[in-house]
C-alpha cells in the first residue's frame, strides 16, 4: 500500500481564511489524543484563529493531500498574541516585539514520518526571518505527570526533536490555559511549559 504524500503550502495572515474552518476540524481531531485531551470546541477555534488571520505578519503553513488540509503550522509575532503568552516574557524582561511565537503544529497519523514536522519549523523560522525584527522564536507544550495512567503505551515526547531544532526548554517559563478534556464535565486548567531559541541565520 503506498503511503499518501502532501504538500507543503504558506499562507500569510488574511490569505489562509479559505482554510480555516478545514484547520480548525484538524485541530480538533489531532489535539482529542494524548497529549492535550482535548474535547474540541468549534467557536473557539475559530475565533482563534481567526485571530491569527488578523496579523498581517502571522504565517500558516498547511500540509495539502489534494485539496484536503492534512496539516497545519502557525506562527505570530508575540505582540499581536494574548495576555497568556505574553506575560511570561514580560515577567523575565524579555521584549515581546522581539519575539516570533509558534502555535501549535498538527498532523494527520498517516502522513507523519515524512519530515513534515521539520518543514514547518522551516517554514515559520524563515518567515520570521524575512519579516527582519526578530531575535528570537519560542512555543509551548503541555506538560504530563510521568505516571498518568492516561499516557499510551510506548509514548514519546517531541523533547529531542525540538532540543535537536536548536530550542532550550525553560525551567522557569510557563503560561496556563483551560480547556475541556474529553470525558470531563468542564474546562480545566493546564500549565505549558516555553521552549526558546535564537533566530539567528538559516
């Protein structure tokens, strides 16, 4: 059986609002599994991002099988982002107008294994360096106690993944988000821990 190959498209601000409601149905599929649990909520995501889709200056990179979206990247400049992820740069000094901040990255099971996943920090960094004002790129991830009965058997982090793209995990760096998990009765609080790294050149 031959395994099903995308390809790599990117978007800038207004430009991905054809696809977002295509993005907001993967988003929430990918993100029902472990690690994030979440039960999806259609508004929200859209509000989301269109949000991003107002920054003249955010990049989408989308993964296409077809017409159909299969993955997507996003990325903003901190300064157009809420008060959640901004205020862990403030609290260290850092400038926030100085930094290119990393949404989420989802991807379909089936196409992963293809360096998908290093395209998109390709494409983001890039972007960020063409836009000339960044010195740095950081996101966040859930964290998980280690012994969560929920976590699959054989479960890995992305940690070397990202350590090997250049980002240092923050000891120090967090923000908090709710969301609702699949089988609870209402949202809950999470704690995200940042990963950090210096633009520098390509």
């Amino acid at each position: 059986m031959s395994v099903p190959v995308a390809t790599i498209r990117t978007f800038r601000g207004p430009d991905v609002v054809p696809h977002l409601d295509a993005v907001a149905a993967l988003r929430i599929g990918v993100f029902r599994d472990w690690p994030y649990l979440y039960a999806g909520d259609r508004e929200y995501e859209q509000r989301y991002l269109a949000a991003y889709a107002r920054s003249p200056d955010s990049v989408f990179v989308l993964a296409f099988d077809g017409d159909a979206v299969v993955g997507a990247s996003t990325g903003i400049p901190l300064a157009d982002d809420t008060e959640a992820f901004r205020k862990p740069f403030d609290a260290r000094g850092i400038d926030v107008r100085s930094v290119f901040y990393f949404g989420e990255s989802v991807l379909d099971p089936r196409y992963r294994g293809q360096g998908i996943g290093h395209r998109f920090f390709d494409e983001r960094e890039g972007h960020a360096r063409r836009l000339g004002r960044f010195g740095m790129t950081a996101f966040c991830a859930v964290e998980r106690a280690a012994d969560d009965p929920r976590r699959p058997h054989g479960h890995r982090t992305n940690d070397a993944f990202w350590i090997k793209r250049g980002y240092r995990r923050q000891d120090d760096m967090f923000c908090e988000l709710d969301w609702q998990e699949v089988g609870a009765d209402r949202p809950a609080l999470h704690r995200l821990r940042f990963w950090l790294r210096d633009l520098g050149p390509a």
